[in-house]
C-alpha cells in the first residue's frame, strides 16, 4: 500500500532564490528537472525594480556623432547596458526552467508571497497536487 501512494503523490517545492544568471543558478537548474518529474515546483524571487529601472532607461548621447559624450554620460550608458544584461541572464534561467516545468514567480517584495499562494492554487486548481 505504501509503495503505490509513494508512486502517485506529489508535493509542492517552493524554492526561494535570487535568480541572477546561468552560473549561479547552476545547482538549481541541475536539480529542477529530476524534482519537476514527479512533483510540483514553484521557484519564487524578488523582482528587482531598481534594475528594471535602469535597464528601461534610455541611452544618452549615442545618435549625436557631433558631441563626444561626457563621463557621466558613459557611466549611464554603460550602467543601462549592464542592467539590461543582467535582466537578460535573468530571463534565459527563466525560460529554462519552465522548460523543465517549473512554475516562476517573480513579484516585488510586498507582493512575493501573494504571488506564492496565487500559484499554489493555480496548481491546485488544475490537480497537480
């Protein structure tokens, strides 16, 4: 009896992770697929607004070949090109875990933990629990 419910149950994982890029979410993609096989998994992180800000931000200086752009200039540059890359590394783990079907929420702070319960039932509604 016991060897059938071990075979048919299924339990919710809720991993609370920054997810930054490929290589430190490493061990997490590694081990998603072999835990997504047999139960239901929610990776949780915060979303970062600050990021999102910059990285949504435009470009200084970059169309006008006429003015060489100031320091501060490059920084804001450089600083937008950085944000964006990091949002980029970000979504390429999402994507890969998804693929391995792993629900994702991100959310801000206040928010994360509505998130989590809103996903839960969201499982629980399409019985994969």
């Amino acid at each position: 009896a016991f060897r059938s419910v071990r075979n048919t149950k299924r339990s919710l994982i809720i991993v609370l992770t920054d997810l930054l890029d490929e290589q430190a979410a490493r061990s997490l993609l590694d081990a998603a697929p072999v835990l997504a096989r047999r139960h239901a998994m929610i990776v949780a992180s915060l979303s970062d607004t600050d990021i999102e800000r910059v990285a949504q931000s435009t470009t200084l200086g970059a169309n006008d070949p006429a003015n060489s752009p100031t320091r501060e200039v490059l920084l804001a540059n450089w600083t937008t090109t950085v944000a964006q890359r990091v949002l980029d590394q970000r979504r390429q783990v999402v994507v890969r875990l998804r693929q391995h079907g792993v629900q994702v929420v991100e959310a801000p702070a206040g928010l994360l933990s509505e998130a989590c319960v809103r996903s839960y039932l969201q499982l629980k509604s399409r019985a994969r629990l």
